[in-house]
C-alpha cells in the first residue's frame, strides 16, 4: 500500500500550490480597496449621500442626485 501513496503526492500537490496562488490573487485583488473596481468599496457613492444628506439637515433644497449604476457598478 505505501508504494501506491507515492501516487497521491502529485494531485495534492497541485492541489495545495494551487490553493496558495488563489489565495495570493485573492490578497492582491483586496489590497486597494477604492481602486474602482467592481468588488471595490464604492467611495464616490458612500460620499455623494453623506452630502446629501448633510444639506437636507441644513434645510437645503438644491440636492444634488445619487449616483447611479454603470453596468451594475456603483463607484
């Protein structure tokens, strides 16, 4: 039986080189946040309704409109 194990070192191998390099792809893609990506924190967004918001306390009635989506992507 140990002479078949031999066999299994190469699929787990590739298995586990493969698991590290989607990991670090998956760490590169998260490292900057607000690049403007799809899966990116949309900052434009978050800040165009804190200033709106902001104005409608202040009583102002000259808003300025939510951003919308571009191909169902909000930067």
């Amino acid at each position: 039986m140990k002479r078949h194990m031999v066999w299994l070192v190469i699929p787990f191998g590739v298995m586990i080189s493969w698991m590290y390099t989607m990991l670090e792809q998956v760490g590169a893609s998260a490292e900057n946040p607000f690049e403007g990506g799809a899966n990116d924190v949309p900052i434009a967004q978050i800040g165009r309704m804190i200033e709106v918001e902001t104005r409608e306390l202040l009583g102002d009635t000259d808003l300025l409109p939510l951003l919308r989506p571009k191909n169902n992507i909000i930067l």
